[in-house]
C-alpha cells in the first residue's frame, strides 16, 4: 500500500498540540530496513502523555504516536524478518522520536523488531504491550538479585494498573506471595484474581515516611516512585532488592539510604525503552513461557484505534484498569 491512515500529532506556535486521523504517504515514513501492516497497538501511561502533551515525551513534530505496536512484515530488507512475518515493537523512541504504532504502516530498523513468539496472536501482544513487557524485565531483575519464591512475600505497586496487573500475574504464576497495592480497593477481587494473596491501601504507602519501618517484603515491583518508592525501600527485608520503573506517582525520591547501608536493600532500576535486543528477546521468551493467557485476556479491554484520545486522558487520571488492545486493521 502507498498510502495509509495513521494518527498525527502536532504543535502550533503557541505550542497547543492537535491530533489528527488522516490518510498518509509512505514516502512520509521514516527510514527503516522493514515495512510492517500494523493490526495492532495498545495505551501504556507514557502514550496518554504523549497525546495529552502533559509531558514532553514527543521530540518530533509531527510525530504518529504510539510507542507499541504488532503486525505483519510487508517489505523487509533485513536478512532477519521475512515478508509475512509476525512482530511486535516496543520503546526504541518510537512514538517519541521515531514515527510511532498508531498507523496502519510503520517502517524501523529490522535490529528493533522482535519476532511474535506462537504462543501469542498479535492482540495477544499488544495486551502484554510496554507495560507488560516491563512487568517481565521487573521480575527478571529480582531473580537475577537471587530472590526466589519461598524466600518472603513481593510487594506490587500501582497493582490495578498495566504493569501491576501483569507483574501480580506473573509472579503468582511463577509461586510467589504477592501483595498488591492499589487506590481502588473495590479492585480486591480482580487482584485475588490475578493471583495477589493480599491487598493494601495504597496510602498505607504515599505519604512522607521514616527511614526504616516494619520489614514487611523481600521484593517489590514500583511503578509509581515518589513517597512510595521510599516507603517500598523502608519496609524491604535485610538483603532484598526493589524493581523500580514508574512514576505514576512522581519521579521525585524523597528517601535515605538507610535501606542500603543497614538492610543491604538492592533498588534495580528498570527501563524498557532502550533494553538491548538480547534483554528483550529474553523477556519474550519468558512471557511466552511464564504468563497466563487466561489470565491476560481477563485484564484486556479491547478497543479501536479512535478510542485512543479518550483512553489518554483516563489512563492518566488512573482509570484504566488492566491493559487496553487498540485494533487497527478494522
Ligand atoms: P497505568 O496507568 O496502567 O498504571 C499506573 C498505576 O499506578 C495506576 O493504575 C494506579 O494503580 C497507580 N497510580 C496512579 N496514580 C497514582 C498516584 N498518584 N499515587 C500512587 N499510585 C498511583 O500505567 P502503566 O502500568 O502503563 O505504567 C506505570 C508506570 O510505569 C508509569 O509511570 C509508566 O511511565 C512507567 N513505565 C515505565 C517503563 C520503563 O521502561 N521504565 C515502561 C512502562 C511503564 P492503583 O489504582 O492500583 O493504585
């Protein structure tokens, strides 16, 4: 196809940003070795401040938003992707500074892609999406600091949310403990759900803390930072590590190092975006392996493509509970 619909996002000079569904040009596209029909892509809260410009995660103007997405190879001159293939994309500054996943083409570098395992159809990975594909990199981390199941319960932060949801999946799947944490505490039976052995309010967590409490967890998975990180850190048990990837809260971490130097508490941190091709392929390899396909479509909401705005404003306001499909195709 030379032309196609895709999403566009841009800024005045007043510096007001617009969003527009219109067809487009591949000669619009950005270079790139493989050429991709996207059917899918998904909302991560990084994409809500990307198309509500609450934060300045665009850096390309215009930009086709959309740091996900999966689909099929069209035209490819990477050895690697053959036309017909299934892949996913995720980060890489894609939607940020690379044309992005909310478009019926994308073209990137073959070295970007990472081939749909068969375990998964393409909603199926678009359901797993960023926030997914981080809850695994979370869990990674705190295996590869030795925490095993058995050893004490792993704490889960912003638990109703996308990485939540599928870290308090994961790690019930893989026999851990887990608490959850959450605002919604009317979300008790999803988390139980998912797997969560306990539930807390997360307040117990968000306000100035001290610099040690109660040892109450031997891991954790944050993807909300600010006082709660700190407070996460705080009630780690001796020798523990804390997976720290968000900031739904804030990015600011007002703490002390008293977990470090007293409790030799471990804070991994956990970025996705850039994540080496092995890192990721590895994390893949395990959602394949490890999450519970049940379990994920009963977090899934399935929407279309136009959907995506609305969806923006919600996840950014704490409302959107699981992981959101957008469908592209149709
Ligand atoms: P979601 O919006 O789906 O989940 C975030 C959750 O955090 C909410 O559902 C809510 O959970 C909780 N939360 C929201 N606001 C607050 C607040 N003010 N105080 C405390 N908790 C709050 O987003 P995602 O799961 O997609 O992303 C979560 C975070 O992780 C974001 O900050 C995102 O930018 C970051 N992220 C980072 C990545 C990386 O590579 N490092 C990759 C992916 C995401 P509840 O209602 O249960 O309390």
């Amino acid at each position: 196809m030379s032309t196609f619909n895709a999403f566009w996002l841009s800024k005045d000079d007043e510096g007001s940003q617009s969003l527009t569904w219109r067809e487009s040009n591949t000669e619009e596209l950005m270079d790139g070795d493989v050429t991709v029909a996207v059917s899918h892509s998904t909302i991560n809260y990084k994409d809500g401040l990307a198309l509500t410009g609450s934060s300045p995660v665009v850096r390309r103007w215009p930009m086709i938003p959309g740091i996900d997405f999966a689909g099929t190879v069209t035209t490819s001159s990477d050895p690697s992707f053959a036309v017909g293939q299934q892949v996913i994309l995720n980060g890489w500054g894609v939607g940020e500074t690379h044309l992005g996943g909310y478009s019926q083409l994308a073209r990137v570098p073959g070295g970007w892609l990472v081939a749909l395992p068969p375990t998964f159809t393409s909603a199926q990975s678009m359901a797993v999406g960023t926030a997914g594909y981080t809850a695994m990199l979370c869990v990674m981390a705190l295996e590869d600091r030795g925490v095993r199941p058995g050893d004490g319960a792993i704490l889960v932060t912003g638990a109703s949310g996308g990485v939540g949801s599928v870290a308090v999946s994961l790690l019930s799947s893989l026999g851990y403990e887990v608490i959850a944490s959450t605002g919604r505490v009317e979300e008790t039976d999803y988390l139980t759900h998912l797997g969560a052995s306990s539930v807390i309010n997360r307040s117990e967590l968000s306000e100035p803390g001290r610099p040690l409490g109660k040892e109450r967890w031997i891991g954790a998975v944050d993807s909300v930072g600010s006082h709660t990180l700190a407070n996460v850190l705080a009630g780690t048990r001796y020798g523990g590590t804390v997976a720290a990837c968000g900031l739904a809260q804030g990015m600011d971490l007002p703490g002390s190092v008293a977990p470090f130097i007293l409790r030799g508490v471990t804070l991994a941190g956990i970025d996705s975006v850039m994540a080496p091709a092995a890192v990721r392929k590895a994390a893949w390899a395990r959602l394949a392996k490890d999450l519970d396909l049940k379990k994920l479509d009963s977090v899934t909401n399935t929407q279309h493509i136009s959907q995506a705005p609305q969806l923006a404003s919600e996840i950014l306001a704490g409302k959107v509970r699981g992981r959101v499909v957008l469908n592209i195709e149709s």
